[in-house]
C-alpha cells in the first residue's frame, strides 16, 4: 500500500473513530458531544495501540470557521472597549514569563529532561512553533509532543466543568443559530472569509493564519454590516469535531513507558500552568479589568482553537478571548528563540 492510500485508510479509521465518540457521548446524555466525544474516543484508542492520522488541511480549513466566529463578534460596542483589553493584554508578558520560569525548573529538576526540551515544553505557545523550535535546537520531539498534547487535553476537560460549576454554563446549549435561520448569503460570505482571510494571510506569513486571518476579514464584513451573525450551529459542531479529533489523535503511538514518565510530567506541568492561570485570572476579575469568565478563557493556556470553541460556548466575549491568546502565541513564538539564545551559553541548570 503506498503512502497517499495508507494515509488515507488512517485517516477514514480516524474520523470513524471520531464519529463513534460523538455517537456515545449524545446516547450517553454526556456534554459537548462533538468536542470531548471525538477527544476522548481517539485518545482511548490510541492508548490501545490503535494508528491514527490528523485531518492535515482539512483540519485547518475548519479552524478558520473559528475566526470568521471571532470577527463577526466585532462589533463598535466591541471596539469601544479597547482600552480595557489593552490594559488586560498587558498582564499576557508576565503570564508568560512566570509559566516559563517556574515550569522549566519543574520538567528540569523535578523529571529530569534535558535543558532544551524543558525549555520548550515549559513555553505556553502552539504545540507545531514549539515542535519546530524544539527540534532545531537539539530537543526531544517526542516529549514535546506529548507536553503540549497533554496541556491542551487537560485544560479542554477541566475548562468545561469549572465554567458549568462558577458561571452555570449549559454546556448542552445549540453554540449558534440552526442555518436554516440565517440568510444564505451571510453563510456564503463567512465561508469565503474564511477561506480568502486564511490565505491571504499565510501569504502574508501572518501567525495563526487560520485563525486571524478570517478573524479580520470577517470584523470588515461585520463592522460594514454586512453580515449580522456569527457561523451556524452546524459550522461549530463540525469545528468542535475535527479539533477534538486532533487533541486525542495526537496520543497515537504512545508506549507504557512514555505513559508513565512523559505523560505524568506533563500532568503536573498542565497543573501547575492552570494554578498559575488561576492567580492572573482572578487579579484581573478583582481590578475588574474583565468579566471573570471572559478572563479565565482568555488565561488559561489551552490552543487558540479550543478556547475560542469554550468562548462560544459559553457565549463569552470572543474578541477578548482570542486576542489574548493570538498575542500570548505570537509572544512565545517570537521570544521564546531568541531567550533561548541569549541565555544557552550560561544555563547550567
């Protein structure tokens, strides 16, 4: 079998797999079928020794629906309350640096990776940047990996019990309008922004094209009133789908021992990334700087994609939330190198 049929044959077992997660979780009465049922129907499987394959740019295509959501919810309310997101994107730089500060020491010290692994599986940034920047530098892949997997996959499991438990979240409401309510040219027009906004910014070399690039595309359309609404019920479900696909699907080939030592490291480092996110997110409700539900999805340090989907869920302010991760992304991708640099000829720890 070559490798474009086997690819294939993995990747119609994965979203068959997906597909039966989803399938369990509605029978089951169980929340946000489309998002953890596929998660965690991959994850079992992969844990079972079962190959599987990422969706590649299908995959992406259907993040960019998750910016055409974050544009629409631009609005000249949303712009009139500027300053105070500025005020709140400043806390984003000392995030970082105390995650990077207390997380390095703790896979470090504490399990005992290697000085540039550590480093980068301790940076909050996107699970792909880190990968790339981990492995020039001489880093472990595999560990990586596992870290940055693992950090999404618990704050994507946490997030939704903490926001039903303090802000009754009905983690089993419809995230948007049936289509058949929304005007057809308004859903051509999201789907055109999202693919023409992805494009044009990869071209540009944008970060987070996929995300940002729709993100502002659709802010135009929506700021000129040109569209009204943000993407269908059935557009999130599908988004919700493919990205609790990728979370679970990356576990594929995944081994006892990686189990126990990688995957156990990276537990502690998820928990002590979301204690840290507790102490910022509730600075900022207490200075009143933003509704503290808006603050937890914007400080927790899960994917851009996952969070923007809790943000829609739990019908927060979606501006606030992926501008706080867009900024906390491109932070790392840009510093995170060069600190490296700087300090590689005195780290000793």
């Amino acid at each position: 079998m070559g490798p474009d049929r086997r690819i294939l044959r993995l990747r119609g077992r994965t979203l068959a797999i997906a597909a039966l997660g989803v399938l369990v979780f509605s029978l089951a009465g169980l929340p946000l079928p489309f998002l953890l049922g596929p998660m965690f129907a991959c994850l079992v499987f992969a844990l079972a020794g079962a190959q599987m394959a990422g969706m590649g740019r299908l995959g992406v295509v259907f993040r960019t629906l998750l910016g055409v959501a974050a544009g629409a919810s631009i609005t000249p309310e949303t712009l009139a309350r500027a300053p105070e997101m500025a005020l709140s994107l400043a806390f984003v730089p000392l995030f970082i640096a105390v995650i990077g500060l207390t997380s390095y020491p703790l896979l470090r010290r504490g399990f005992g990776f290697d000085q540039i692994t550590s480093y980068y599986a301790a940076m909050p940034g996107g699970l792909q940047d880190m990968l790339v920047f981990g492995e020039q530098a001489g880093g472990n892949v595999r560990v990586l990996s596992l870290v940055h997997a693992t950090r999404v996959l618990l704050i994507v499991i946490i997030a939704p019990v903490a926001l039903h438990a303090l802000w009754g979240t009905d983690l089993h409401a419809r995230p948007g309008l049936p289509a058949a309510e929304i005007p057809p040219q308004e859903i051509a027009l999201m789907l055109a922004s999202a693919l023409v906004g992805w494009q044009v910014a990869e071209r540009l070399g944008l970060f987070g094209a996929s995300i940002l690039g729709p993100m502002i595309l659709t802010a135009v359309l929506s700021l000129t009133g040109l569209i009204h609404n943000r993407p269908p019920a059935e557009i999130i479900w599908a988004a919700q789908f493919f990205i609790g696909l990728a979370v679970g699907a990356k576990y594929t080939g995944v081994t006892v021992s990686e189990l126990r030592r990688i995957v156990s490291a990276a537990t502690a480092n998820a928990l002590l990334l979301a204690a840290i996110s507790l102490v910022f997110i509730e600075v900022i409700a207490q200075l009143q700087i933003a509704p503290g539900q808006d603050a937890f999805l914007a400080f927790l340090p899960g994917g851009q994609g996952e969070m923007v989907i809790l943000a829609i869920i739990a019908g927060a302010d979606l501006t606030y939330v992926a501008l706080h991760h867009v900024f906390r992304l491109v932070l790392v991708v840009i510093c995170a190198p060069l600190v490296m640099r700087l300090f590689n000829r005195r780290w000793r720890i």
